[in-house]
C-alpha cells in the first residue's frame, strides 16, 4: 500500500492505493515445496480526495475510489468491482443558512462463471444529483430539506448456449425534510422522505426516526425506527 498527502495554499490533497502479493507468496511456497495450496487472487483499489476552499463559507470537494477484485478458482472464476467519483459542494449563504449540492457518477459491475458452461453478470451505472438547504435559526434544532434525482442503467447477461442482455434504466426521485435536535445528552432526529420511481410508477412515503443518549464514561444507547421502500 502507498499514501500521501499535502496542501498548496486552500487546496489539500490525499491520495492512496493497495495491491495484494499473496498469489505470488503462495505460488513461491508451492514451488518450495512449504505448500501443497494455490490462490489465484488479486485486488487493487486506489482512492483520493482533493478540496478547496474558496473562502471560510465555501469549498469544494472532489473524491474518487475505484477498486477491482477476481478470483479464478478453477473451475469457478469470479470477478467484481466499483468506481465512485462524488463531487460535493457546501456554501453557508448566512449564520443561519447553509446549502449543499453533490453530483456522483458510480459504476458496480460483478461477473460469476463456471468455466465454459455459463457466465452470468451484471453492471449497475448511476448518476446522482442531490441539494439540499439547512436553517440553524432554531435553538437546539437544525432542519433540513433536500431534493435528489438519481439515474441508473442496470444491466444484466446471462450467457448459456445463447447470451442476452437485459437494460433497465430508472429513474428515482426524492424529497426529504427532517429535524436533528441536540440538548445533551440527547440528540434526536426525525423526518420524512417521499419517493417517485418512474418504472414501477409508485410513490412511497417513508418516515425516520432515531434517537440516541449519552451516559457517562462514553457511553451511548441508540434507537432507530423507519419504513425503507
């Protein structure tokens, strides 16, 4: 693995990655005799983040992650991975205003085969806008209303003696508002999310709850409640 980081002014930067020797271990200890077991297994994945500020009030920030796994263990063979790239910006407009926007593209694929009898696979492409406004006027509470509209392609190809494809592409749109409310040692939240999913036309109206308490000696109990559709 290797990282680094710096900063050039209001601009700060990280940046690491990870790779896996451990079939070439095995495939030497398997050579020397220390092993009678092989793997055939790799990952990477590489990650960073870059921000700015243009002032106290405002920054922008941009983030990337992408990773791949396989696994060929014969005669299964099986491979996955992801790639994410958000880009957030925050803007307090005044002492009580703040606004945030994200734009994220993300892209999950996976594949499972069984040698030369059949492949079955699958990739999942989105991309996502949400926004939101925040108001802290409210002694104790910060209330919260977003709006978020996400697009996907969803892909799926099973391949036998005749392979196809299979597209679907959704569309899902959210408006959400809630309440977070803080006097120690409590700190509530609640709200209300309605959704629009336009291939299955339903309208769902989900309601969240959660509260939690601090005790002494770091301790915290946590209760959440919510309907998820």
């Amino acid at each position: 693995q290797a990282h680094t980081e710096g900063h050039q002014g209001n601009t700060r930067w990280i940046l690491a990655g990870r790779s896996t020797y451990i079939k070439q271990v095995l495939d030497l200890f398997y050579s020397l005799g220390w092993t009678n077991f092989r793997l055939d297994y790799q990952f990477t994945d590489v990650q960073g983040v870059i921000r700015h500020s243009f002032d106290e009030d405002r920054s922008i920030t941009l983030s990337f992650y992408t990773g791949k796994d396989r696994l060929n263990f014969d005669p299964l063979s099986v491979d996955w991975g992801n790639t994410v790239v958000p880009l957030n910006f925050r803007w307090r407009l005044t002492e009580n205003w703040g606004y945030g926007a994200t734009f994220a593209y993300s892209r999950f694929s996976q594949n499972f085969g069984l040698r030369d009898l059949f492949t079955v696979g699958n990739f999942i492409n989105t991309w996502a806008l949400k926004q939101f406004l925040v108001y802290r006027a409210i002694e104790n509470h910060e209330i919260t209303i977003g709006l978020d509209h996400e697009y996907n392609t969803v892909d799926f190809f099973p391949a036998f003696n005749i392979s196809f494809t299979d597209r679907s592409k959704p569309w899902l749109h959210a408006f959400y508002a809630q309440d977070n409310w803080i006097q120690f040692p409590w700190e509530i939240q609640s709200g209300i999310r309605l959704n629009y999913q336009n291939l299955s036309e339903h309208i769902g109206l989900e309601p969240r709850f959660s509260a939690s308490r601090k005790f002494p000696f770091d301790q915290t109990i946590s209760f959440h409640a919510g309907y998820y559709y």
